[in-house]
C-alpha cells in the first residue's frame, strides 16, 4: 500500500527570505544553515536595532520613545512585513486609533493624571477606562479597515493612565512614525517589496 507524502506548508516568512537573500547575494547561507535559523536572525538582528535606536532616542531626549506595544510592531515589521497588519498605514493609524481612544476613555471614566497606583487594586473607572478603550478601537479598527493588533495595547496603556498626558500620546505616535521609517528602509534594503503605505489590493477584490 502505497503511502501517501503530505507537504508541509511553508513557514510564514520563508517566501520573504529567499527573496532578501537573492537580493543581497546571500543565497550561499542556505547551502549552510537551514532557512528557519536566518529568518530568525532576521527578526533578531532588526529587531534589536530598531528598538534600541529609539531606546537611546529616550534616553537622550528623556521622553517616551519606547513602550510596550512598539515590541509587537516591531516584530510584525520583520516576521511578516508584507502582511496586511505590517503595512504602515495599519501600524501608523493604527496606534493612532488606540491613542485617541485610550485617551478619550481615560477622560470618560475620570482617572486622574500621574503614575497609576495598582497597589490599591483595580477599581471601577479602571475598568470602564480599560473596556472603553479596548471596545472603541476594536471597532474603530474593523470600521476604517485598519487592522494592527498591537494598537489594542496602546490604547490600554493609555486608558489606565501609565502613559497619559497629551505629549505622550503625541510622542508615542512619532515613534511609531521613525520605527516604521526604519523598517521601511531595512526591508526595501533587503530587496522585499514593502509598501510605501499601503498594499495594493489584488484584482477582483473591492
């Protein structure tokens, strides 16, 4: 009885390194190392510059440059950048939703400004604030067809007032603008396709 072989389905992203090592005149790495390990130190490699190059922006400039939703951006950029959620329309719009939402949320529930105290549990405005902010840039999101799900960590860092004043909120989307400005530059460097804005949508699709 003859058995049947099934084909494994390629690995996200493998499609996007053979095309950057074709461009780079790399393709002798794979007759050495298996396809898995330099996609990996891809995402190593750009993840770690581009974070830490506004992490010394936020030291020098003593502002708030890096938080914790660039982390998932960051790694989309690089894992899938020619995924739908990585173009920079999402990811610039995107954060942009979840900051006017978390913002308008934490105004909503009357949470005052400062460091957020959770030593004395979460309350009740915390919970609006959170599930306010949460709900409206989820809709938002499917509404304007922007898809970027670490905007839904924006808009809580927001909304539970650790980030929270109004130069926050404008400081946090100018690093979202420079980390998308270097991933642009890093994969168009590497021969990927990436958009300028947006994905051109396939023919046949409205």
């Amino acid at each position: 009885m003859k058995q049947q072989l099934t084909q494994q389905p390629p690995r996200i992203g493998s499609e996007h390194m053979h095309t950057a090592l074709a461009h780079l005149r790399l393709t002798w790495l794979l007759d050495h190392f298996p396809p898995l390990l330099i996609w990996t130190l891809y995402v190593f490699v750009n993840s770690f510059v581009t974070i830490g190059l506004l992490a010394l922006l936020a030291v020098v400039s003593e502002t708030s440059f890096v938080f914790p939703s660039l982390g998932p951006t960051a790694y989309l950029f690089f894992f899938q950048p020619l995924g739908e959620s990585s173009t920079p329309r999402n990811a610039i719009l995107g954060h942009a939703i979840g900051l006017v939402c978390g913002y308008g949320a934490f105004w909503a529930a009357g949470l005052p400004h400062g460091a957020p105290n959770f030593h004395n549990g979460v309350y009740w405005p915390r919970i609006l604030s959170a599930g306010l902010s949460l709900a409206f840039t989820g809709a938002f999101m499917v509404l304007l067809r922007v898809n970027h799900p670490p905007a839904g960590a924006t808009t809580l860092i927001v909304a539970l007032g650790i980030l929270s004043m109004p130069y926050h909120l404008l400081v946090i989307e100018i690093a979202v603008v420079l980390l998308t400005l270097q991933a642009f530059g890093i994969n168009r460097l590497a021969g990927l396709s990436y958009p300028v804005w947006q994905k051109q949508p396939a023919e046949g699709l409205p």
